[in-house]
C-alpha cells in the first residue's frame, strides 16, 4: 500500500515507518520543519537516491532523505511546517491509499486546540485529494470504561481522567472531527504506551476499551496500526487495544 505517516519523528510514527517498510509499503513519512531525518531510523540508505517527491505551494518542503527501506518497501521523508493547515498537507496526502496520524498527546506548554486543528486539517486535504482511509492514534481514556472493567480500573479511571482532562479534551477534538468527516476512519485507542521490546500481539475491542488496558509497547501499536489500515470490520469505528496477557 501507499502510506503517509503523519507525526513520524514521534516514537510511534517512527515504528509505524519501520514496520510498515519492513513489510513492503511505500511509505511517506511527514514530519515537522525542524524535526530530525528519519533516514537512519527507519532503516533507509541515504546512498541510494533520493526519492520522489515535491513542494506544496511553500508548505512542504519536498523530500528530506530518502531511499530504499531496510525491508522491500521504500520510504520518502518530506517536512509540513504547520499540519493545521490542508493546503500543506496536501503535497503529503495525494495519491496515498491511507493516511496514518500518531500525534503525540499535548503536553509541555503546548497550545491548546492543535490535535482537532491538524485533524480537521488533514480531513479537508483528505477529502480533497479523493484519499477515504483515514487511520489516527488517540488514547483509551477519551472512551468510557468497559462494563467487564476491573475495581483496580475503576478506582484509577476518575484520578486520570482528572489529572489529564485537557490531554483528553485535546484527543476527543481529533476524534470528533474524524467521526463527523464521512470518510472511512479508525481510532485506536491504546492505553500509556512504553518502549519496551513488543509482544508481537495484543488485545483489542472494536467499538470500546479492552478491560485492564494498562500499557501498551509502541512496537505492538504499530502492529495493530498496519493490520487495521485494510481491515474493512474496523472501519467508522473505535478499538481499544491493550497489552496481551502472558
């Protein structure tokens, strides 16, 4: 498939990369202006060529570094100074079978509004560009606990959602502008994410939280991110993903 990872210089954009090119797909990789090449993250030989690519109006700024990737997919590195904006988005998005979104929370003096901004961004250049699969990581707070939930649960649930209600408020932006979009979306809703070494599978519920979500590694997000992007079932649809037991 022809991917665009928006958010690739962020931990799970950038495993997101690696899998997708491990496992064949053409893979744009967006990052912000500024943000550090992920030719040699990814795996990609920056001997080998630059990719193809090209200028949006004076928005995105082409192709970093590029290359054939590590397995048999290949990987074009382009930068977006403002992923609020569809007009530079659109050089990223065209021509793409899906578009992947692994933003990072908001956090750290960040402005307020910027994920349902850049998600409402990334639906009009989407839409415009005639792309439907539209596939964004999000956080398993933003959805209600599952009726099997266990007391542990329960009693950390309403502490969380309290101390991070604008991290939640900013993830549930991004979610409504997908679920009014009329396009063909998925939200993963994962619980905190660790770089630990994967399992290699994971659990997961369509249409709510898997109980006990707990952590997640970001190498089994990004596995449950390329086996969904096709998966027809997951389409207009939530799904809780945890960490598999055992």
């Amino acid at each position: 498939m022809k991917l665009t990872v928006l958010g690739a210089s962020g931990g799970t954009g950038r495993e997101v990369v690696r899998q997708a090119l491990a496992a064949g797909h053409e893979v744009t990789a967006v990052v912000r202006k500024g943000a550090r090449s992920l030719a040699a993250v990814a795996g990609a030989d920056p001997g080998s060529g630059a990719a193809s690519g090209g200028k949006g109006r004076g928005a995105a700024d082409g192709p970093d570094r590029g290359g054939q990737g590590g397995g048999r997919g290949r990987l074009t590195v382009m930068t977006v100074e403002d992923l609020t904006n569809p007009v530079a988005l659109g050089p990223v998005v065209r021509g793409r079978d899906a578009l992947l979104f692994c933003p990072g929370l908001p956090g750290g003096g960040r402005p307020t509004g910027r994920l349902g901004a850049a998600a409402h961004a990334l639906v009009r250049a989407a839409r415009a560009a005639g792309v439907r699969r539209l596939l964004v990581v999000s956080t398993a707070p933003v959805g209600p606990l599952p009726p099997d939930e266990g007391v542990l649960g329960r009693a950390v649930s309403p502490v969380l959602r309290t101390l991070f209600k604008d991290v939640y408020a900013e993830a549930a932006a991004m979610e409504s502008e997908l679920a009014h979009s009329g396009l063909d979306w998925t939200v993963l809703r994962p619980g905190k994410l660790t770089n630990r070494r994967g399992k290699g599978r994971y659990r997961r519920r369509v249409g709510g939280n898997v109980p006990g979500t707990g952590t997640l590694a970001r190498a089994d997000l990004a596995r449950a991110v390329l086996d969904l992007v096709d998966d027809p079932a997951v389409r207009g649809r939530t799904v809780g993903l945890g960490s598999a037991r055992g």
